[in-house]
C-alpha cells in the first residue's frame, strides 16, 4: 500500500468522507469507540470488538500523523478558495478589533 492509500482506508474505517475537519476525524473516533469498546460489547462479541476498536485507532492515529505534519498555506488566495458561506461574518465579527 502507498501512503494514500493508508489515508484513504482509515477515511473508509472511521466513515469519513474524503473531506473532513479535525473535529468531524475525532468526534466520528468517539463515536465508533464507544460502539466497539472492548468493555462495551457483549462477551461473545468481545474479540471482534477488540480488533475494531484497534482497527478504528489505527485508523484515526493516521488520520491524525497525516493533519500534524501538513503544512498550511497563509495566502490571501488561499483563504478565499477555502472561506466557507458564513466565514466571512464570522471573521469580522470576533477578530475585527484584534489588529
């Protein structure tokens, strides 16, 4: 497997879409972890709770190597391909009066 692909089977895991933030990787992590938690899952059920709770890890433990180690671009271009609907608003009104 290259690195992509790495990327693209934890993306698969964790249910994720090809586009997600921070928060959707970690709050979709909470969430498959309390459904496969080990200490969660009927005693029957346990062993293969425990593989899918190490596979979801695994999975967001990529996810987050591959964000800490991405390198940002601060460009006034860059910020506007990426400016979400109500970002604009957002910025003007809490960081107007900090500069």
């Amino acid at each position: 497997m290259n690195g992509f692909e790495f990327i693209e089977k934890a993306c698969e895991i964790l249910e994720l879409s090809s586009m997600a933030t921070r928060d959707e990787i970690k709050y979709a992590y909470r969430d498959l972890s309390r459904r496969y938690h080990p200490d969660r899952c009927s005693e029957k059920n346990k062993e293969s709770c425990a593989e899918k709770f190490r596979e979801i890890t695994r999975a967001k433990d990529i996810l987050f190597s591959y964000i800490d180690s991405y390198r940002y671009i601060f460009t006034e271009e860059e910020f506007k391909n990426h400016l979400a609907p109500d970002s604009q608003a957002h910025f003007e009104r809490f960081f107007f009066d900090w500069f």
